[in-house]
C-alpha cells in the first residue's frame, strides 16, 4: 500500500510540475520591452536564419513600372508572387512568377464591378479558399477575385464607421481587419496640450468570408496616434503562422489574435523616449526560435534615424537582445535590413531595390546584385529581394 501511495505522489508532483512549467512558458506572459535598455548583443547572420533571393521584375502587357513601397504589399506562393502596385494611374495587383516574369493581373482602374477608384488598397490572399480579397479604401468597398484574377464579388455599403488600413485571412472564414487611425491621440509635442479625437471607427472588424457579412465581435481598444508625419500604418499587422500581433503608433501594447479570434497582449513598450519623433518598438517577424522587433520614428525632416532600436526575442530563452550587424547599407544582406518591409507571409519579408539606388551603392553591393545590376538601366522595374527564413 506505501508503495502505491509513493507511486501516486510522485506520479502526481510530475504531472503538477508538467502543468506548471506549460502554463509558465514565455508564449503566456506578457513581454515588457525597453528600448533603451542595454540589453546583451546577438550576433546572427541573415544567411545563417534564411533564403535570399534576387528577383528582377519584368515587363509585361498588362504592367507598367512599379513606383513606391508599402508594407504588406507581397504575398508569396510556391509558384508565385502577388504584388500590390499602389500607384493612382493604374491600381492594380501583378501576379509575377518566381523568375519575376509578369503572368497577370488582378483589378482596374474604374468604377464598374471589380475596378479599383484609387491606388489606396490592401490585400489579403487565401490559397485554401482560392481567393484574393482587395479592401478599396477611398470607395470603402470589399472585393473578392479568384487566384486567377477573375473577378467574383464585391460589397460596399458597411457604414461609416468600416475603415482599413489591413486586412488579414485570419482563419478559413474569417477576414480581420485593423484600422489604426481608430482613435487620434495628439502629444505635446504636436499639439498644446493632450488631445484625443474619437471618430468613431473600430480598430478591429470582422467579416465572413462567404457572405461578406460584419460579424459581432467586441473591439480592442488602446490610445493611439496618426498624423500626416507619420507614414508607418501599413506595419501595423504582422502575420505569423500561428496568428496575428496587432499594434498602433504610440501605443504601449501589442495585441495577439489566434485563429480562433482570440485576443491576448504580448508585448508591452515600457520606454521613455526621450527624443522627438520616437514613438513605439514593434515584431515584424517570428519565427520558431525568434521574435524580431524594430522601433519607429516620425517620418519627418527632425527624424534621426540612427535612433532606431533592432532587437531580437528568443523565445527559448525569454530573453531579449540587441541584434549586431551594420546598418549603413540597406544593400548588405545584413540583419538589420528587415525593418520595415513586412510582407502577407508569416516567413518573408521583401525589399524593392531600384536601380539609381544600386548604382549609387555599387560598390557595397554582393557579387549577385553587382551581375543583376550591370544588367538594367534606369527605365527598368526595381529588383524584389525575398528574404525567407528558415
């Protein structure tokens, strides 16, 4: 009987300590990060951690030259990229093959069924479903295309209180989207005094895949700023393969939505800025081993931009530490080239490289880049580096 009695406690105190160290793990606690601390270096190497890949974007019938670069703009299948081209005169998504040959196009210009009104779109691309969904911010309406750029649905009309600045396939039937401009919350180094502004929008809102319904399901609500200085609302979702990490400019809280719509906080900016135009620290990427974060700044002539942080948070370790590498070129495949070019993959993220930029930086570019390089002139589309980590 003693022996049973011992055999049970011990069998009880390892599962009570299984329990325990499961629900202690660092995926449950909620991170706090100061930027400023002096946190130990790491020093990784870009090539160690992931694939990179030079892809020069060509000419086709139904494409024209690429101007600009928004996050989130990219997403990558096993045989194809989807592009947003965000420019007024044509609107569009170019669907290139890996070779960065064009194959075609999803949207137009116009007001008719599946016509864009303006380049002010995001995107959302499900390959279960086989669909692409385009948000058309200025007409506030929702469009579905098939992966094969034929138009299928649309619908508008869902009151004045819909905005987005993302949208995300969040699971099979469900597409969230995040607006960050919800509430405007002005500092005092922009106006006299605090001042908030709550237009009525909802930061979070939902809407069933088939039907194109709102569906019910409470907001998150947390103090946030926008102003025209700041160009960085495209970075606030960042897709990971378990879910989605949502955040917003001057806030101190990053939220974590699963595929089941559940809401948690991860992360927690615990800094004192004290330089003007400093505002939050964010993830970008994650992958199995690793967290990535990088700061911003406000996006205006008093910026300093060697004050932006890159920190790394290894998650078996729970630690945070500062990534090592230099940032002088944005052309060296270096860690801390990934800031602020955050793709529709849980495991990618994607630069555009134009070619007056890499001649002017010739000589600090790789051995591939250089033949890629000798090879354009300055009417060529720019260059698309996938960085995929392992």
């Amino acid at each position: 009987m003693t022996n049973k009695l011992n055999q049970w406690f011990f069998v009880s105190t390892a599962i009570f300590i299984i329990i325990l160290s499961c629900s202690t793990q660092p995926h449950d606690k909620i991170i706090e990060i100061d930027a400023n601390k002096n946190y130990p270096e790491l020093d990784l190497r870009l090539s160690d951690i992931a694939d990179i890949s030079y892809i020069p974007l060509k000419f086709g019938k139904d494409t024209m030259t690429i101007i600009g670069e928004l996050p989130r703009q990219v997403f990558v299948t096993s045989d194809r990229i989807f592009l947003g081209d965000i420019n007024t005169i044509d609107p569009k998504i170019v669907v290139y093959s890996l070779k960065g040959e064009p194959l075609y196009r999803i949207g137009d210009k116009g007001n008719g069924p599946g016509e864009l009104v303006s380049g002010s779109f995001c995107f959302s691309v499900d390959t279960i479903k086989k669909e692409v969904y385009i948000w058309g911010t200025r007409e506030e309406q929702l469009y579905v295309f098939s992966l094969e750029g034929q138009y299928k649905k649309s619908k508008k009309d869902y009151g004045s209180s819909l905005s987005f600045n993302n949208i995300e396939n969040i699971n099979n039937t469900t597409l969230v989207g995040f607006n960050p401009k919800a509430i405007y919350y002005q500092p005092e180094w922009i106006a006299k005094g605090n001042k908030v502004m709550n237009f009525g929008r909802r930061s979070l809102s939902y809407i069933d895949k088939d039907s194109l319904t709102l569906l019910d399901v409470p907001d998150i609500n947390f103090s946030r700023i926008h102003t025209s200085k700041i160009g960085t609302s495209g970075m606030s979702i960042t897709t990971t393969s378990k879910g989605c990490y949502f955040f917003s400019f001057r806030s101190d809280t990053t939220f974590f939505m699963d595929d089941s719509l559940k809401i948690t906080p991860k992360f927690v900016d615990v800094t004192k800025y004290q330089n003007r135009g400093e505002m939050c620290i964010f993830p970008v990427l994650e992958t199995d081993k690793y967290i990535f974060l990088t700061s911003a700044i406000a996006l205006d002539k008093e910026s300093v931009f060697s004050n932006v942080k890159f920190l790394v948070y290894d998650k078996a370790k729970n630690s945070i530490y500062k990534i090592r590498g230099d940032s002088s070129s944005s052309y060296t495949e270096d860690m801390k080239i990934f800031g602020f070019y955050l793709t529709l993959n849980p495991n990618y993220l994607a630069k555009r490289l134009y070619y007056h930029n890499l001649k002017d930086n010739y000589d600090k570019l790789s051995d591939t880049l250089k033949r890629i390089t000798d090879q354009m002139n300055e009417n060529d589309n720019p260059v698309l580096m996938l960085i995929k980590f392992k």
